[in-house]
C-alpha cells in the first residue's frame, strides 16, 4: 500500500494535506486506483469518490476532521493524526461514552518490585453505522497507558446478541 507522500508527490500542500486526510475513509481498492492517477486528475478523482457516497460526504469528512482537531489534539499531533482522531474521522461521534480511570501495578525487575499506576480509558459504543446489523454494537476501547491524554487503540469489536454480547 503506497503511502500519501507516495500519492501526492506533484501536489500543493493543501492537497497533500486532504488526501492525507481523507486516507482513512478510502477503501483499499479506491486508493489504488488514486495512486495510479496522475497528480492533475487525483483531487478531482478524490472529490468524486466521495460525493458519489453522498451529497453531503466531503463536508461531513471535513466537519469530522475538524472536529478530531479540537477534541483529540496531544503533544506533537494533530487530533485526526491519533488514533481517537481517526476512528473519529471514519465513524463520527460515537452513541454512549464511557470514561474510566484504572488503577494497576507493573513489575520493576531493577526494583524487583510492583509498582502502582493509573490511566484513563475511554470506550466507545456505536449502536448505529456502516456495516451494523440491527442489535449490534461496535465497542471501541482506548487508554493512555504509556503517556497522559494519548489515548491509543486497544480493542475494536463489533458485538451482537441482545445484550451485544457475542463477537462477530
């Protein structure tokens, strides 16, 4: 899979940007076939995929990117470069939010001792979206284990049943 430098190598800046961008929602066969356009044809060609999802598709990928912006921005990264960003980006915003705070210990083999520590984990419950079935649920869990407010990516399923408790 080629990259978005690999894509976009003759564009302007804002055009790299916006494909860098819209990459997440992309499937693999419609990046492909960007990639292999020349640099003239690939934001008319990016335009169209999307508008052909539906009218309001760019503008809604743009508000959600603006959004990932604002609500998940870290040290050194934009919100849509994480990985709560991302997600963001493709799915919107979820349903139900849960925020929990863990405590838990860790082995210190110089120490040779455990020691305590806390993070932050997030989850996310979509009941409704793309490739949902009626009475299914994507849960999507998050935590800041290795740095304070970089929540990373931990768990993705999509759960069915009525109480959503068998994994497809």
């Amino acid at each position: 899979m080629l990259g978005v430098e690999a894509a976009s190598q003759g564009l302007a800046r804002e055009e790299k940007e916006f494909l860098r961008q819209i990459r997440f929602v992309f499937t693999e066969e419609e990046w492909e076939a960007l990639n292999k356009l020349p640099d003239e044809r690939k934001m008319a060609y990016a335009e169209k995929v999307l508008e052909k999802r539906s009218p309001d598709c760019l503008a809604l990928h743009q508000q959600h990117v603006s959004q990932a912006n604002e609500l998940f921005p870290t040290p050194g990264f934009r919100g849509s470069d994480t990985d709560a960003g991302r997600f963001f980006i493709v799915w919107g915003e979820p349903q139900e939010v849960r925020k929990q705070r863990i405590e838990d210990t860790y082995w210190d083999g110089i120490r040779e001792e455990f020691i305590p520590f806390e993070y932050k984990r997030m989850i996310w419950i979509y009941t409704k979206g793309t490739g949902l079935k009626p009475g299914e649920k994507r849960i999507v869990i998050f935590a800041d284990v290795h740095w304070p407010g970089f929540f990373e990516l931990k768990s993705d399923e999509v759960l069915s049943g009525e109480h959503g408790g068998e994994a497809r």
